[in-house]
C-alpha cells in the first residue's frame, strides 16, 4: 500500500476504537444516546473500504505489461 493509504487506515481504525470505547453498551444499539456513534462508526467503515477501493485503483492503473 501507499503510504497515504496506510496512514488513512491507522486512522480510520483509531477512529473506530474511540467509538467503540465510548459507546454506551447498558442502553442498546439503537438508544438515542447512541445514535451519533453508530452514524460514525459507518462513516469509518465507509473510509476503510473507500482506502481498500483506492489501494485496489492504484495497483490496477499502475501494471504494465
């Protein structure tokens, strides 16, 4: 991988292990509370499969036969 790519990575997964830390397991998924770290989360697996997409891009333009 690029560099760049690797660098998005560490941070989306930093990203998801905040949410996942401050996440309030005792009131359930859907709690209101809650709702603003779920809509991250999927923000952050969005970013890791557009940074995999991105990575798979590169290598595709960049062969030469």
């Amino acid at each position: 991988m690029q560099t760049i790519y690797k660098v998005f990575l560490i941070i989306f997964i930093i990203i998801i292990g905040i949410i996942l830390y401050s996440f309030d397991w005792e009131s359930g998924i859907m709690h209101e509370a809650n709702t603003k770290y779920i809509l991250s989360l999927a923000a952050a697996i969005v970013g890791i499969l557009a940074v995999f997409v991105l990575n798979t891009w590169s290598k595709i333009g960049s062969k030469k036969p």
